[in-house]
C-alpha cells in the first residue's frame, strides 16, 4: 500500500488541498473550497481597507477539500502519514485560553475585531508608523533589522495593537493571538496547551520580528513603549519557535473521526504560502520563486555563510529555516498583483452590476448566466486585446500601489496613479498599463535585492497568475530581462506544505531530498523578446519618474498633516 501526504494552502479568497503520493511522487488529487462568508464581502470595508475573516469559513474548508481529495482518490485513510497547513501571512487571530478563535465564541460571533485580521489589511498604518519610529529612537535593538528595517501593517504587532486600541472587548477576552497557519494546525491536533505548543519560524521570523539574537520576540521594555498591553501579551505568545519539518502533534482523534484519517497521522508545523511555495517549485540557491496570486510574494534562499550578518534592506525579512531549514529564507514582494488587475475588472463592472443586472429586461436565470459568463471571459478578453496594442503607441503609465507598496522599502500608506491618459484611451490601454505597473514594481524588487548584494540566476513563477496568464508573465520575461519558467503544479503552495508534511513524517531525511522528488516539474518558459525589452524600459523609466512624483507627493502631505495636528 502506498503512502500519501496531505498539503493544505489557505490562499486569500480559498483554501486547497493536495494529497500526494509519497512512492510516486504524483499529486493525485486536489481540491478548492472558496470562502463562503469572504465570497459575501462580509466582515470586510475596503473603504477603509479593512478585510477580515471568520474561522468557520476555514474549518469548514479543511473538512471539505481533506474529505473531497481523499473521495476523488478512494486512498484510504489510514495511508495518509502526514498533513501539513500553510497560510497568507500575517494573519493573526486572537484566541481564547483554550486556543479557540475569539469569534467561535459567545459574543463575538459577528465582530470583525475579534476575526482573522487577513493580511491584506491596512487598518495598523498608524501602529507600523509607532513602531518604526520606536525602532528607529529609542536607543535599544533595532527590532525590524532583519524584517527588512521597515515595519509593515501587514503584520503581526501592528495588527494587534490596532484591535487592541479599538477594541476593549476582544482585547480583554483575547488571552494570545495565533498566526493563522498556527491556529488551523493547533486546531488539526486538538491542542490543549498554548504555552508548549510549537510556533511557525516562518511567521515568527518574517512578520513578529522574533530572531535568536535577542532571545524571541522583541523585549517587554520595547514593546511597553508601545504600550502596555503588548508587554503583558508576550508572556502568553511563545519564544521557542519551530521549522515546518518539525512535528506539531498528531491528527486529534475528533479530526481522524470528522476526516477519515488515523491519529496516527503527523501534523507538522505550520508555515506561510510563498514559503511553501517555493519548496514546491523546488527552489535551490540563487533561485527567485515567484508566487503571483492576488499579492506577489518574492522568496530566495542563502547559505547562512553567505549572508552572515548583512541585513537586506526593504525587504520583508530574512529568517533562519523559514523556507529550507538550515538556510536562510528571504523575503520580498507587491501587496497587490492579480488584485490590481481584479480592482479594474470591479470598477469596469459598475454598469453589469447597477445596470444590467438589475435590470427588468432579463430573467433571472439569463443574468446567472450572464454573470457566469462575464466572470470567465473579462481578464482573457481584455488580455486578448491587450496583447494586440503596438507598445511603440503612447501608452498610459500606471503604479501598482493600489494596496500600498510592501517592498522594496514598505510604505502602506502610498495610492496608485495613472498618467498619460487621453481621450483614444479605452480599457484594454489602461489594463496594458496596469499589467505593465505590476511588472515594473517585480522589477525595483529584483533590482533592490542585486544591489543589496543577493544574485539572481534564474526565476520561476508559481501561483494562480502565473498559471493564467501567459500575457503577463510574458510581460514580466520582458521586464526582467531575464527567462522565466513556470511550475506546472497548479498547486505549488500546497505541494511544499505536503512536502514538509513528509519529511516531519520521516519519509524523507530532509526538505532538499523530499523537494527533488516531490517537488513540481515546469510547464512552461518565457523568454525575453529584445524588441519588447528595449520599449518597456522606455515605460520602465517613466514608471519610476512617476513613483518618485507620487511617493514624494504623499509622503510631503502627511508631514503636513503631522505638523497640522
Ligand atoms: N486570466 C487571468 N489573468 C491574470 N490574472 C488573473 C486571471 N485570472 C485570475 N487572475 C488573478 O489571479 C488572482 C488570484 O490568484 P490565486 O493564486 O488564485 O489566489 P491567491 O492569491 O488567493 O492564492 C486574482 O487577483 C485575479 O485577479
Ligand atoms: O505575505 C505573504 C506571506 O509572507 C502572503 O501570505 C500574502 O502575500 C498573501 O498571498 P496571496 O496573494 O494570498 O497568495
């Protein structure tokens, strides 16, 4: 009888599961289950950048895609040896005594700030700016210096004093806060203790500014200046932190029984998407794994000799083990990517929805198929028409900022813009832009790590747009300058989980051995085309011209502000 792994990827809108075949080497089964709570915009304002939500959209995405793989196959449950859980990051849920999210209990089953404050959420601006500034003043460690030397309010510390600060109820009944790949894994092995159970290295190290250095997480006289409420938390959050080669537990006997599996199953550590992604695309030394989804997430990985003590500037952090144990992980990337493109489809969609869908003209069931229909064809259709534009045309420039930038040098606080905007220009112009914007923004981030000194020998891309788009990462090839391959693995993410998942299991000595067998083979390959390379540095130029605009624009209007207060 063979031995299967399981990989679970909790992506931004979804949840998948892969189950691998440990002898083979083949994914025998996926499964997607879509958020149904996030698919209804619910606990979300993205007026003011707000996105959270509810556990049970999760849990109840671990039953189905676990059961579904595992009914599309007929494995049987006792060969699946191991499961491990990645997730977007940071996340951070705040949690009972039990380890029970704060919203699966009494009184806080509809309050966003007692929900999983998702990643892309930007309520913290103001906390990341105490923080920074803290870092920068106070005289003692400089706690963001291996996070990149910028605090972002996509993470941990941030996210917490926010709720904290506007929130008495959940700050008084949250007695810790869990990253949500922890949380989901503490919750597979029916965690009892908080205190003992094993934290993610990768969430720890690139988003809570833990490093062995100074013993963990950041000291309590730090965090008071803060405030106080943070010092009297990191007494009940953790220092030890874990590898996701490491074994979190086993399945709890209430999960075998709901899943179908043996509590002899392996949960392992849990860690973070683009982390796990890169191990599914078999990243190795000088490699830049792109994981292109709804954000983009720029990971490499360097031997501990060779990065020594140098700190990358701008990036999203440089942590021990977080992608290959025993190396270390780097991290970059854009805080939106497929979003900017999903941002214009919504607002081309304005007429379908107040219009054509509300309309008396169609029956109901025409207008579910027409919404079918638009939802298919809008990005490949205007992809289709943009590939046609002659790029020698005058062409509207666009920033990627639609979500803030997150590297190279976090600043959350800075919009998008689009210039060169005429009355010739219609959507497929614009989208060609904005295709162009997020391209140039994976560029400065390419730049920024050759001159902080970490060489690039090739790329690969992985992740939903990746896998869409061959526009795109065509356009990308062409930005770079540089050739691209793509993974075939629809589901890289979930791949690394479940290779990680083998090796806590024992079914391999090491990440490295279990990614060259387990690991995606490549799909496809982009190479630059010179014609196109030498136009889009004419755009890349005046992309840059336009950041620098903006970036100082806003940067001088919130000094005002700050004087004005
Ligand atoms: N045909 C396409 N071309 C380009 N981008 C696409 C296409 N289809 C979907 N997308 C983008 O892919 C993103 C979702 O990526 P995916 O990897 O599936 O999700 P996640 O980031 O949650 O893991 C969305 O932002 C969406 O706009
Ligand atoms: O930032 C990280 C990981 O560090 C990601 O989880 C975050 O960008 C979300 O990624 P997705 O766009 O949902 O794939």
């Amino acid at each position: 009888m063979s031995n299967y792994v399981i990989g679970l990827d909790y992506g931004s809108d979804s949840v998948r599961a892969v189950l691998v075949n440990i002898d083979s080497g083949k994914e025998e089964a996926s499964s997607t289950h879509l958020y149904k709570r996030w698919k209804e915009d619910k606990y979300c304002e993205p007026s003011i950048n707000q996105f959270r939500q509810h556990p049970l959209d999760h849990i109840e995405g671990l039953e189905k895609t676990i059961k579904s793989v595992l009914q599309k196959t007929g494995v049987e449950g006792n060969s699946v040896k191991a499961i491990c859980i990645d997730t977007t990051g940071s996340s951070p849920v705040p949690v009972n005594k039990d380890g029970k999210a704060l919203a699966l209990t009494e009184g806080f089953e509809e309050n966003p700030n007692a929900m999983m404050v998702l990643w892309k959420d930007h309520t913290s601006i103001n906390e990341a700016n105490e923080i920074n500034h803290l870092a920068r003043s106070w005289e003692g460690e400089d706690y963001t210096k291996y996070e990149g030397g910028i605090y972002s309010s996509e993470w941990f510390w941030a996210k917490i004093l926010h709720i904290a600060r506007e929130d008495e109820k959940v700050k008084n009944a949250a007695w810790s806060w869990m990253e949500h790949c922890d949380l989901m894994t503490y919750i597979l092995i029916g965690g009892s203790d908080l205190e003992s159970f094993k934290r993610s290295r990768c969430a720890a190290g690139h988003k809570a500014m833990w490093h062995e250095s100074w013993g963990g997480l950041p000291s309590k006289d730090f965090l008071s200046q803060l405030d106080p409420y943070l010092a009297e938390l990191k007494d009940r959050l953790y220092e030890k932190t874990y590898t996701s080669d490491e074994v979190a537990g086993n399945l709890s006997k209430e999960w075998a029984g709901k899943l179908g599996l043996s509590t002899e199953c392996i949960i392992s550590v849990g860690t973070f998407d683009a982390h796990a992604g890169a191990v599914g695309a078999k990243i190795d030394e000088h490699s830049l794994v792109r994981v292109m989804g709804t954000s983009t997430c720029d990971i490499m990985v360097a031997r501990n000799e060779e990065i020594g003590k140098n700190t990358v500037k701008g990036i999203c952090g440089q942590v021990d083990g977080s992608v290959i144990p025993g190396m270390i992980g780097l991290e970059a990337g854009q805080s939106a990517f497929g979003d900017v493109l999903a941002w214009f489809k919504d607002v081309l969609s304005w007429p379908l929805e107040n219009l054509v869908y509300d309309s008396e003209i169609l029956a109901e069931e025409q207008k579910k198929k027409l919404r079918e229909e638009v939802e298919d064809n809008f990005i490949p259709k205007l992809t289709a028409q943009a590939e046609k534009l002659d790029l020698s045309e005058s062409m509207p420039i666009a920033l990627d900022w639609v979500n803030g930038r997150r590297t190279p040098d976090a600043n959350q606080e800075l919009k998008s813009a689009i210039t060169n905007l005429s009355l010739g220009t219609k959507a497929p112009h614009i989208f060609n832009a904005l295709v162009n914007s997020i391209c140039f923004g994976s560029k400065m981030i390419v730049d920024r790590f050759e001159s902080e000194g970490v060489k690039i020998n090739n790329v690969i891309g992985i992740g939903g747009v990746a896998r869409k788009s061959a526009f795109i990462m065509q356009t990308l090839a062409n930005t770079l300058d540089m050739p691209i391959k793509v993974a075939s693995s629809d589901e890289a993410p979930a791949l690394g989980a479940a290779i990680y998942a083998a090796v806590a299991a024992g079914l391999y000595p090491n990440t490295i051995e279990a990614s060259k067998k387990l690991g995606s083979p490549f799909e496809a390959e982009y190479h630059p085309q010179p014609e196109k390379v030498k136009e889009l540095k004419k755009y890349m130029a005046e992309y840059r011209e336009l950041a620098d605009f903006v970036e100082n624009k806003i940067t001088q209007k919130n000094k005002q502000n700050e004087f004005a207060v």
